[in-house]
C-alpha cells in the first residue's frame, strides 16, 4: 500500500555556524601549510591505500605549487579530500572517514561524515550527528584529524548493536527501506565553488534526484530512499553555512514498488536561470523561472513555503 505523508520543518532544524566565504578571512597559506603536513603524518600512519586514500593526489601538488609562489590563489581550483578506515582494535566494526579540507581548516571545521554498511540505520545517523558535536566542540586553529580518529576508536562500541533478522525476513527487506523522501532545502546563499561541486558529486553518488539552485539565497532538493537522503543532509549541515533549513519534508511509503514511479526528477541538475548581479560576488536568479521549474515538476507550492508569497511564471 503507498501511502504518502508531509512533514514541515521549522527553525529549529536550521544550522548557522560561520559561513565559508571565498575571501580571505584568514591566513591561508597557513592554512594549507598545516593540511599538507597533516596528510604528510596520515600517510606516514597508514601507508597501506586499503587504509588511506587521497581522493585526488594532485590536489597537495596544487596546493603546494602555491604555496611556493608558482600559482596565485585565485587559481588554485582543488582542495584536500581523503578516506580514511578506521579498524578498532577489539572491535568487530571498522568505519570509513571521508574528509574535505576547506582551505581555512583548521580555522574552519573539516568537513566530515562516516560511513558504514555494517551498522544499523538509526545508529549510524547517531554516529554521524555525535561525530558532527565533536568537531564542533574542538578548538578552531589545530590540526584536528588524529583527535577524530581517536574518538571514532573510543566510542565505536556505543554505536554497534547487533541487528536480529527473523529467518523469514528477506534480504531485500534487511538492505533496502522501502521510504522514498524529499527534502526541499533552503540556504542563505550557496556560492563556494566547492560546496555546489560537492552538492552534486553527492548527490549521484547517493543515486538521489533533485535539483540545486545556486546564488542568493540557495535551493537544494534532494529525494530518493530515505537512508541515503538522511546520509546526504548530514554530509551537507557538516559544511560551513552562514544559514542553512530544511523548509519541507516529504515521505511516501512505496512499499516493492518501484522508487522511479515516485520520482519527480529524473536526474540531479545544477539549475542556471537568468542571473542578475548584486554587490561584489552576489547574483540573484529569475524567481519567475524557479517557480515555472517547480511547477512543471508538480511542487509549485512550495515557492510559497520557501518565500511567502505566491509565485508567477515567466
């Protein structure tokens, strides 16, 4: 049976720590100095590319072509991002850290989210939003990774609760939920060349379909299985954001169907409408076009719940 049910979400849900701006708030040749020594110990710690792998190699080239002065920074275009397996000793579970570095960590956060096929849905959710408090609570300008993987090593076992499946239970219905969600996502702005490649990449590698509105402010729509929508909000409040809400919240029960049929976008897009420029780097979209998207994707109302006010068409 589909049954469908829409949940909204107020302030409450909303995350405002300092906002990652492409200006230079800090030193970052520091910065970058401090990330590349990083990687240098991690790599040193886990030689093994099982246990440690940089997602892009040349990214600590570039850096470092600029910090010797061959590259200005408004051309270093990549930035620091790893994985990195963790394996507790005595414990049964071993978690996988994937991190980005934004070029002001440490001033910055890292951005940080783990993942783990062997634990349960509720647990792993804990797992990511208690790892997220940690990194919070951590003192901003020190190099904070070894701290991480320590507190992964000391509190796996909080998060590992055996999973009994009834002998008439099927595989499927272990490994898949049967919710496709939707969560329509507002930001005080979306800018960072960084941050709107990291809202698509995640987005296909999650399978989700949606859309992503650049400028000022942002809109990001993502749906698909539950599991992975919740997986890809927290991997997204994990980032710097001077605002970011979740404005609605849709779930619909598909049971064995399938999620395609239920879907209101078939692929995720980065959407580009009219641009109008505003002070230094802002620039706004035509609305008038957002609204006539939405509409052409069943979900007009909810201009009114991002906004306000009643759209209109272009």
């Amino acid at each position: 049976m589909v049954g469908e049910q829409i949940h909204s979400r107020n302030s409450k849900m909303s995350l405002e720590p300092d906002d990652e701006s492409d200006s230079l708030s800090c030193d970052v040749a520091a910065m970058l100095e401090l990330q590349v020594s990083e990687v240098e110990m991690l790599t040193s710690m886990f030689p093994d590319k099982s246990e440690f792998s940089l997602d892009d190699p040349t990214a600590v080239k570039n850096i470092q072509s600029f910090l010797d002065g061959h590259i200005k920074y408004e051309y270093l275009h990549k930035r620091i991002g790893f994985s990195l397996r963790v394996n507790p000793e005595g414990s049964q579970m071993s978690v996988e850290l994937v991190c980005t570095f934004p070029h002001e960590y440490p001033q910055a956060a890292p951005n940080v989210f783990t993942r783990c096929s062997d634990m349960s849905k509720e647990n792993h959710r804990k797992l990511n939003e208690d790892l997220h408090e940690f990194i919070q609570s951590l003192d901003r300008g020190e190099i904070c990774m070894f701290s991480v993987i320590e507190w992964i090593q000391s509190n796996i076992d909080n998060y590992v609760q055996p999973v009994e499946v009834d002998d008439s239970t099927s595989e499927k219905e272990v490994q898949y939920d049967t919710i496709l969600s939707r969560l329509w996502i507002y930001s005080h702005h979306i800018f960072s060349k960084f941050k709107r490649r990291d809202i698509i990449d995640w987005a296909e590698e999650l399978k989700l379909t949606g859309f992503s509105l650049p400028g000022k402010p942002g809109v990001i729509c993502v749906e698909g299985y539950s599991r992975n929508v919740d997986d890809y909000w927290h991997r997204l409040r994990g980032m710097n954001w001077k605002r970011i809400v979740i404005k609605e919240k849709e779930e619909t029960d598909i049971g064995d169907d399938d999620i395609d049929k239920h879907r209101k976008f078939s692929n995720f897009e980065e959407k580009v409408f009219n641009v109008r420029g505003g002070k230094g780097r802002e620039y706004h979209m035509d609305f008038g076009q957002l609204h006539s998207y939405l509409e052409e994707h069943q979900s007009g109302h909810l201009f009114s719940i991002y906004f306000g006010v009643d759209g209109k068409s272009s």
